[in-house]
C-alpha cells in the first residue's frame, strides 16, 4: 500500500482530445503504451514527436513534418520551446511518458504562457521519483525507495506524495529526525 | 451573544465636481469625496454603487474609469439608457456640480489575470469602461494589451477623444459589429493571452463564440455583460411575512426587495460575492451569477437575487 493520502499527488487519465483545441501536438518520451482513451488514436493528433534512442539525428528546423524523432529529451525540449514562443492560441499539447518527463513538458509549456487546462498528461510509467530534500533544497533523481540519502545534506529522507509541480519533485522529509538512525525499513516502491 | 451590526453599505459621501458631455448620449462625472479624505482605491475593473434620490433610495452601479491609483477622484463615464430605469436619465438630467450622493467602495469582479502574457480587451459601447481602467493598469505595469471597441457610428468621436490618452498602443475603433472579424484578431493571439470582453450581450456572445471557434481555453476568456439583468417580470413571495413584490422586466430581484423595503445583505451586486444568498423554498430560480456551485444549482435551493431572477411565475424565498 503506497497511497499517502496527500492531495497534491498527481493523478493521470487517459489521453483524448481536447475538443476545444484547434492543433494538436503529441510528445511522447518513448516509454508509455497505452496512454489513449478508447476514442483516441495516434492519428487523431496533428504533429507527433518522440524520443527514441534508436532515433536518427532530429531532421532540424523542418517543422512541417508530422512525425519528428529526437535522439534525448533536451533537444526535444528545446524544439518545443522555440515552437511555442511563435505559437498562436488554439495549440493543445498532449505528453505521456515518466512523470518528470510530463512535469519537464509543463514547464516549457507554462513559460509559454500556456495553462493546465491547454495540457494533458498522461504517465505511462510513474518511474523513479525526483526527490527534493526540504531541508538543504538538493534534489536527488532517481530515487526508487520510500528512503533516499540526500545527495546534499546526507539526510536520510522520506518520501512523501507530496509533489511540487513547480520543482517537478516530490518532499522529502528527514525521517529519523526524532530518533537518529532509526529508520523504517527499506522498500522498493517507485523503479 | 454578539449583536450583528452590518456593516453601512454606502458609506461614501461623494460631492459632483464636473459632469462633462462627451457626445449627446455619454456624460462623465467626476466625483470627489465631500471631506477631502483619500478616497478607497479602486481596483481594475470595479464599479461604484451610487444611491440615487429616484422614487425612494435606489442604487445603481457604473464602473470606474479613473486610475487605480488615483485616490482623490473617481470618474465615471454614464451612457443615458434608451429605456433607462431612471438611474440614467437622473444623471443626464438633473445631477448638477456640487450635488452630495452616498456609494458604496468600489468593488470589482472583473479582474485582470495577473499572469496573461497579453491582454486583449473587447468592448461594446459603453460597455469600454471597465476596460479603461484596465487601459490605465496595464499601461502603469508596461503590460503587452490590444483594445477593440466596437460603437455606433454617431459615438465614434466620443469614444476616439476617450481613448486618446491612450494613443501609441493597439487601440482599434471599430463602427458597427458587421464588418469585424472576430475569428481574425482572436486566432492570431500568442499562447498566454487572455481575453476580456465588455459590452451588450449579443456582442459578448459572438465574442465567446468566436473565441471558441479558434480554439481559446475557456479559463483564458472573462466576460461582463450589462443589459442582462432584466428578463420576464415574475412574483417573489416573502415566505416569513406572506408578502408578494412584482420583479419587473427592467429591475433586478435584488433591487425589487429594496425598493419593497426588504433589505437583503448584500455586497458585489455582481453575482462574484455570495453575500446576499437566499433560500428558495418553492419556484424555480433562473441562475445568472458566478457563485453558486453547479450542484448548488442543479438543486434549486438557493439564488443570489443581485443577478439571478426565476423561470417560474412565482418564486418563493426564505425571507
């Protein structure tokens, strides 16, 4: 049982299309399957981009292409942040992949100007959590365990469902604060 | 126990200091306040609920269009209504400089969206005058804006000298509805803008419409309408005193207790603050505010009687 019972934990639906949007746009890091709701496909959307590691070099600056791949997310990311400095109003964008994946595509989104109800993100696979440590402001990737060392402060965190979506990172909280070195027990709970 | 005191809701002593005419139809009115004190802010996009010498003390709001920060006057600009209801004609008519009216603080439900990255402002007629003092704000914040208002030909010059201070920014007259494409200057707007609109209804409908049609988000487009708060004449029966008041087709359900010596509280008069809710105990309430909830609505138990009215003939409150 994983489930804190804290509000900020996001919670993802399946993928359909906005139907007030006028152009839709697809980013996928590569890793999600079904993501889509029963009346959506992939040929619903406008443009499709994808990260594949298999992926050629991103044919550059050809925009008319319905289908881009990129060789890693930061060149994807940048793709979409020159794309919406120009962008008119009537663009929804769509992300599924790993939770910082989708959190990543937000931020380049709401630095456009766009807001939560132009985006709709669904995680495929939560994956491993980034981890903010509320006492030193470090943030430890990766994190697969309920307890994670802070890669700044050493602290022994807990980590809570507590997620910033501004950081991109859920809280962790020293959790032998009380009691140093006792510590609950290890479990694997976000590979 | 506490006693309740409410609060005066006019607590304002303002004196006439000039009453310019802009054109045979649009008159502005300074008024300051009658002790010299600063007067309260008025925050973008608010109105002033003046008391009115009409048949009795009646009420009637108008938007300000001075500065925010302008403290030592508010100006308003009123447009004489074809059919007014009185408030109108009073301030064509007979308001004269020096005259003393209670109001109300300014309030305002009609905000400016701190974190659009343009703001694109829509008026008809009169309906320009909130969107004055947003004029005035985004200008002091160095805001990107662009402004559309569309009036009757015979108003043009009026509305081009009202909007001459703001000359050297998008500022677009437009005479007549007919020729504007709407889906053109609202489909080429960046990602983050917002849009507000103000003026008579079926404007304010083609403007969502059309804002719709090019795919705006609905959270990014903010409308107030005026000329909607009329509508069928119904009966309102007061449960606690058995009493019936006739709402008429041109008053508010809010202004027809008033007037029948029912005093309801009540705040915004905008249908934004929840403050003059009421129980329904029979009739169907026609819902016209922002407050309720949509369960709250879908169960017909409660109105807000300063914007919404009834489907029924005869409409019965807990009051």
């Amino acid at each position: 049982m994983n489930d804190q019972g804290i509000k900020s934990r996001p919670s993802y639906r399946l993928l359909s299309l906005d139907p007030t949007g006028r152009r839709h746009l697809l980013l996928s890091d590569g890793t999600a399957v079904g993501a889509f709701a029963d009346d959506t496909t992939l040929q619903d959307f406008d443009e499709r981009w994808t990260i594949s590691d298999l992926g050629e070099a991103h044919p550059g600056g050809d925009h008319q292409a319905r289908d881009l791949t990129f060789g890693a997310e930061p060149q994807l990311l940048a793709d979409l942040d020159r794309r919406l400095k120009t962008e008119q109003i009537g663009l929804r964008l769509y992300a599924i992949g790993t939770e910082p994946f989708l959190w990543r595509v937000m931020a380049v989104a709401a630095e456009a100007g766009m807001g939560r109800d132009e985006v709709r993100l669904f995680a495929g696979r939560l994956g491993p959590r980034r981890v903010y440590c509320i006492h030193c402001g470090v943030i430890a990737d990766g994190v697969v365990a309920n307890v994670a060392t802070c890669p700044g402060c050493g602290a022994a965190l807990f980590v809570r469902d507590h997620f910033s979506r501004r950081l991109n990172a859920f809280a962790g909280v020293k959790v032998d604060a009380e009691v140093p070195g006792d510590l609950p027990a290890v479990e694997i709970l976000y590979a | 126990m506490t006693a309740h005191t409410p609060l005066n809701p006019m607590p304002l002593t303002l004196r006439v200091r000039a009453i310019e005419t802009l054109s045979p139809s649009l008159k502005r009115l300074t008024l300051v306040s009658a002790d010299g004190a600063a007067l309260p802010p008025p925050p973008p996009g608010s109105h002033l609920t003046l008391a009115l010498p009409l048949d009795g003390a009646q009420t009637r709001s108008y938007s300000i269009v001075s500065p925010a920060n302008d403290r030592a006057a508010y100006g308003l600009i009123v447009r004489r209504a074809e059919r007014s209801r009185g408030g109108s004609a009073y301030i064509h008519q007979r308001l004269a400089v020096g005259d003393r009216l209670k109001s109300a603080v300014p309030t305002s439900q009609f905000h400016l969206h701190s974190l659009a990255r343009k703001h694109v402002l829509i008026g008809g007629g009169v309906g320009l005058t909130p969107l004055l003092s947003f004029l005035h704000d985004l200008r002091v914040q160095g805001r990107p804006v662009e402004l559309h208002q569309i009036c009757r030909a015979d108003e043009a010059d009026a509305f081009r000298q009202i909007l001459e201070p703001f000359a050297g920014h998008a500022i677009h007259l437009h005479t007549g509805r007919t020729r504007l494409d709407l889906q053109a200057i609202l489909g080429g707007q960046p990602l983050g803008a917002h849009l507000y609109i103000c003026g008579p209804e079926p404007l304010t409908a083609a403007v969502r419409a059309a804002a719709a049609d090019v795919g705006w988000p609905a959270g990014a487009v903010h409308h107030e309408s005026f000329g909607a708060s009329g509508g069928a004449p119904f009966t309102v029966r007061l449960a606690r005193s058995g009493r019936d008041i006739a709402v008429g087709e041109d008053e508010t359900l809010l202004e027809a207790l008033e007037a029948a010596g029912a005093n309801p509280p009540a705040l915004c008069r905008g249908g934004a603050c929840g403050e003059c809710i009421t129980v329904v105990l029979d009739g169907a309430p026609d819902h016209r505010d922002h407050f309720l909830s949509s369960d709250d609505r879908a169960s017909g138990r409660l109105v807000m009687p300063c914007v919404s009215r009834a489907k029924t003939a005869l409409l019965t409150l807990d009051l």
